[in-house]
C-alpha cells in the first residue's frame, strides 16, 4: 500500500496534471495496480538510487522498487503511468502460504536508514 501512496504523491507533486488514475488487478499469483497522470512526464532512471541518509526528497522510485516485486515506469511529456507487480506468494506442500522471510517495510527501512 505504500508503494501506491508513494505513487499517487509523486503524481500529486511532480506531473502537474489535474487528475490521475488508480486501477488494480488482482489474480491468483500477483496483484498488479497501475497509477497513471496526464502530467509533464519525466525521464526515469533503469533503477532507482535511494538518495544520501540527510536527502530530503527524490527517494520515491527507490521506496516503490523497495515494497514491491516489480516497478515499470513509462513517462512521456504528455504523462506518465507507472506499473507496481506484488506477487503473491506461492503455497506450501499443506496448503498454506509460507511465512514471509522479511517484511517489505523493513526492507525500506534498511534502504531509508542506509543499511
């Protein structure tokens, strides 16, 4: 959910759009949500670089490439859509879910603190 609130603030902040959009598809194996803006665009990076410890801002892409399995960003000058993929995780012999290894909050919260 993060990822998503990070998304929808950068639309808010940097595209300079009047609306943008949420859309979510959820199957079986991967939960997919789509956030688009008709704002100015941008050139994104391959991959995000999570900025210096004291950096006030720009931390946005490194975060969403953080909290969920896939991040694609597509930016023209007449918008720009941005694509988070959270796989699911797959069952184990007995029908459940396998515990998680590690939390992606606490893998932000590595990459926020410089770990």
């Amino acid at each position: 959910m993060q990822a998503v609130a990070e998304a929808c603030n950068n639309a808010i902040l940097h595209a300079a759009g009047e609306t943008f959009s949420v859309s979510v598809n959820v199957q079986e194996t991967a939960c997919t949500l789509i956030i688009s803006d008709l704002g100015r665009g941008f050139e994104p990076p391959e991959h995000a670089r999570m900025p210096s410890p004291d950096a006030v801002d720009h931390r946005g892409l490194a975060l969403m490439e953080a909290l969920v399995d896939h991040v694609k960003v597509s930016s023209t000058p007449a918008g720009t859509t941005v694509v988070l993929v959270h796989e699911t995780p797959t069952a184990s012999p007995n029908g459940r879910p396998p515990p998680p290894a590690t939390s992606s909050l606490a893998r932000s919260e590595r990459l926020v603190a410089g770990s």
